[in-house]
C-alpha cells in the first residue's frame, strides 16, 4: 500500500513540472539591434617620410680598445686589453716565427701537436682537463707564427693558462700522436683532390715560387714530405722558434693588467731558451721593392681536370710582405679593384657578364712576400673571356686614376670593418697577438682610420703601376683543358703548360679537344694540395 502511494505522489509531481499544453509559451524579448560598423577612415595621404626615406644616423667613430704592455725578465712580452662587461678571458701565446723556418710540412705539423699530450700529460689527460674547466682552446701554426690559444670563464683563466703554457713550453710530441696525426694529414690531403680551389693553391705557389723556397710548399706538406717527418725534427722546429724572446702572450677580457701579469710569470716566468740567437723571418729583400717572379715560371698554367663545368681561374703574382710602407694604399686600392662585392672585379664578371656569381683580389702579407691573386671559379665556356676581363681591370687601375666617390666608399668600407676585429674576447685576443707578429706599434688600429684617409687616387694609381707589374703576371687555373685550351691560347699570352690533376690519369680523355694546340711543359714537380691555412693570429 505505501508502495503504490509513493508511486503516485512521484507521479504526481512529475505532471506538476510538466509545461501545461494549453498555456502559450511566453514571447521571447526581441534581440537588440547591431549597431552599424564605424565608417572606414579615408586613406592617407602619402607624407613626406613615404616620399623619401630617413637621412643616415651620424658616422660612429671607431676607437680601438687600450693595449697595455709588459715584459717578463726572460724576454715575454705581454699584451693586455681589459674588457669587464663579460666573465670571459681569452688568451693567445703565439711565437713571431713560423712554418717558414722549416721544411714542407713541419711546422704546421709541430703546431698541430702542440695540444696532444706533454710531457707530464697525455693527449686525453690534457684534453680532459681543460675540458674540466669548460675552456675552448686549439693550436696550430701557420708561415708567419702561432701557438695556443684558449678561452674561459674568468675565475677559471689561471688554471687554463697552466695547462696552455704546459702546452706551449712542453710538448711530448709522442710516436702514437705524431702517426695518427700523420695519417690524419694524409687522409686531408687524399680529400682535397677533389678541390679546385686547393689545386688552383699549389699550383699557383709553384709556378710563382722557385723549389725550395718556404712558399713554393703548402703549409700541411705533401704525402711525401709527411711520411718522412719524425718526432726529432719536430723537436728541432720546436726549439728554435719557441723561444721567450720570441714568445708574446695576448689577453683579452674580465682581467686587470696587473693580474694577468701575475698568471703569465707564474707560468712562464721561470722558461729559459737556448742559447744563440733567434731565427730570422723570411722576409723580402727589400719591402720598398716588388719581390722577383721566380725564373722560368710559365706564362699560363692548367691543371687539367676532365669534366669539369667551372673553371677556377687566378691572375697572379709575388705580392709584398706586410712590413712594406705602402700598406694603407695598396689595402685601398685592393678594396677597389676586387676586395668588395662593389669592387670593379665583381661588378665586371658577375654584374655586367655574369661569368661567375662572384670574383675578388687580394694580397696574402707574410713576412714575406706572398701571392696576390685575382679571380673566382668562372663558366667554362666563358674562361678566356673572363681571363681577358681580369687582365683589363688591372690595367685600367694602372692606367685610370679611380673617382673620387670609388675611393670613398672604398676608405668608408675599410674603416668600418675595423670594429669586427675586437668584437670578442677572442677576436680582441688574436688581433692584438697579429701585431706582435708582424712587429707593429701598439697603436695601428688607432692610427689606421686616419691614415686610410689621406690616401688619394694618385696614391692608388701609384702602387697598382709599382707593384701590379705587366710582365710578372701569370695566368693559373684549374679546368678542362679540352674546353679551355683553345680559349686561353687565342688570348696570346704565352706558352699554356698543362698539369695533370692527382688522381686524373694520364690516358684519360679530356671532354673536348682543344682547337688549337698547346705547349704541354712537364712540370717541374708533382701537383700538391693544401688545406685551409692555420690562423692562430688575425692578420692585422
């Protein structure tokens, strides 16, 4: 009975909530009405900002960082430039001698071994103990000098000066390192046969170069030469060049002079040298002068490689050590002729003919006196006509005094790279090692702006005439003879000799036949190769 009751009072309440069907729904508020969109505004009318656009900031006026100097009792030279805003130091200990001291392939060899093992720790030990640290470091030596260089948090700096120093004064130069660097080099050099560049390299530094002079050999060595390297004559090259005397330590960063002072006399202070005297640098002569062309170099050169659609093309010839007084406007006058992307080489071949996508000059300043080179990797069906607008830009610079609004963008450009080379902590340090290097005053990136100014055009059609000389130039490139040939020989230069490529063999046909025939010269020795140059130091 409650049962049946309490279904019906559920029952009963159920009907209750239910709409009733007779009584209409109750009418629903009307929405409100959207107001209308805002009317777009007018367009505006062009002003005169987008007429025209804003006038450059003012010129910002480089000012180099101090260097400050200081000299151990043992003949080290320190170097310092303090830079606070970062907890970073970096270091460079450079030697001012280089591979030019030694036979192909040994001092770069030695440079590279400098941070594999010492005598008191092996390659993994060092490694490790800086790696400890949290330091970058890495060492090598190139034709001029080099060393060890490395960078650290700062509270760190003292003990990474420790293990680089160690480095620097002691290496172990132990048989298992020295063969697999070895066989590294060698490797290296298997791979880069296939490198136009590095073929252009070393055939350009034996045809300008005589046999047996420190620059006619590339800096890694030949397979030949690196076989025959051993731990004595690395030893040898070791002690003559680093020496106190000769040795400058570079610094950069969250450090004061007087405590970077004090970490390099701890490390060093006590190093004593051999006694003589120093090894001389391979210098030119007389720096005044423009360096000879070695006797019987070639007038065109071609190393032959079947196939290839580029050819990579240079006219050159020995260049000046960076110690000539006509630095600042042979620098100028580079810029002008093919050291920029505005340069006339650029503009000529890439811009107006579309030889290439792109073509420069340069000046390779050792102690002596290196190449200057110019060209780029060019069309092969275009290469004699690219030959011919080289040769043309750099008689047109000996001939036509450049404009006034040329040598000012060239001059703008030049100071306002100067920045560049103290952006870093590290770049700070291998710019400041350079001028050790190379003997210069402490101020040059001071005085250089100013210097750069006051040369004029008839300053650059000055050295273009003295040192761009008509006959020491010498055409070398590397391409199909087969295509390139009869282009090269049409331009009359001279006598074309043509190399065979490592690796090509000498049966091998090339893609065409050339329509006039060449003069093939047995060369004087074997094609070399050569890696990217060490460059423990920016040259200044």
């Amino acid at each position: 009975m409650k049962r049946i009751l309490s279904v019906s009072l559920a029952a009963a309440a159920l009907a209750a909530c239910a709409p009733n069907p007779s009584t209409p729904p109750a009418a629903k508020a009307p929405a409100p009405t959207a107001a209308p969109p805002p009317a777009a505004p007018p367009p505006e009318a062009p002003d005169a900002f987008r007429k025209s656009p804003p006038p450059p900031g003012s010129e910002v006026v480089f000012v180099p960082p101090r260097i400050e100097e200081a000299k151990l009792a043992n003949g080290i030279r320190v170097l310092v430039v303090e830079r606070h805003e970062l907890p970073i130091v970096a270091v460079n200990v450079t030697t001012v001698r280089g591979a030019d001291q030694a036979g192909p392939g040994v001092g770069a060899f030695a440079g590279a071994m400098l941070t594999q093992g010492t005598k008191t720790r092996g390659a993994l030990q060092f490694s490790d103990a800086l790696g400890k640290l949290g330091a970058r470091f890495s060492s090598g030596v190139n034709f001029d000098g080099g060393g060890v260089q490395g960078q650290s948090l700062a509270p760190r700096f003292g003990e990474m000066l420790t293990l680089l120093g160690d480095a620097y004064m002691n290496p172990a130069f132990a048989p298992a390192e020295i063969e697999r660097e070895r066989s590294r080099r060698i490797t290296r050099l298997a791979e880069m046969n296939d490198r136009p560049a590095s073929l252009l390299s070393i055939a350009q530094d034996m045809t300008l170069y005589p046999e047996g002079h420190p620059y006619n050999a590339p800096l890694l060595g030949t397979e030949a030469a690196l076989k025959k390297i051993t731990a004595g004559a690395l030893a040898k090259f070791h002690a003559a060049v680093f020496r106190p005397e000769l040795t400058t330590v570079a610094i950069a960063g969250n450090i004061t002079k007087a405590d970077a002072v004090k970490e390099v006399e701890r490390v060093f202070g006590a190093w004593k040298g051999p006694a003589g005297a120093p090894p001389v640098p391979a210098k030119a002569e007389s720096p005044a002068e423009p360096p000879a062309l070695a006797a019987g170099a070639p007038r065109v050169v071609i190393v032959d490689r079947p196939g290839l659609t580029q050819s990579t093309v240079t006219v050159t010839l020995p260049g000046v050590p960076r110690a000539t007084k006509d630095y600042d406007a042979l620098l100028v006058m580079n810029t002008l002729l093919g050291g920029q992307f505005s340069s006339r080489l650029n503009l000529n071949l890439r811009e107006k003919h579309a030889y290439t996508y792109g073509a420069r000059s340069g000046f390779d300043m050792r102690h002596g006196p290196g190449p200057f080179s110019a060209g780029g990797a060019v069309v092969r069906e275009h290469t004699g006509p690219a030959v011919r607008e080289i040769l043309a830009e750099i008689d047109r610079m000996r001939k036509e005094p450049v404009t006034l609004e040329e040598l000012e963008d060239a001059k703008a450009n030049l100071i306002r790279q100067l920045p560049a080379r103290f952006e870093t902590a590290g770049a700070t340090a291998s710019t400041i090692a350079a001028l050790a290097v190379y003997d210069l005053p402490l101020d040059e990136f001071a005085t250089r702006p100013a210097r750069i100014q006051r040369i004029t055009p008839a300053d650059v059609q000055r050295v273009a005439q003295k040192y761009l000389v008509p006959e020491q130039l010498r055409v070398v490139l590397v391409g199909d003879v087969g295509a390139v040939g009869a282009q090269l020989t049409a331009l009359e230069l001279g006598p074309v000799t043509v190399q065979k490529a490592p690796g090509v063999t000498a049966g091998e046909p090339a893609a065409s036949k050339p329509a006039a025939p060449l003069m093939r010269g047995k060369p004087a020795m074997p094609i070399r190769l050569v890696p990217p140059p060490a460059t423990p130091a920016t040259k200044p």
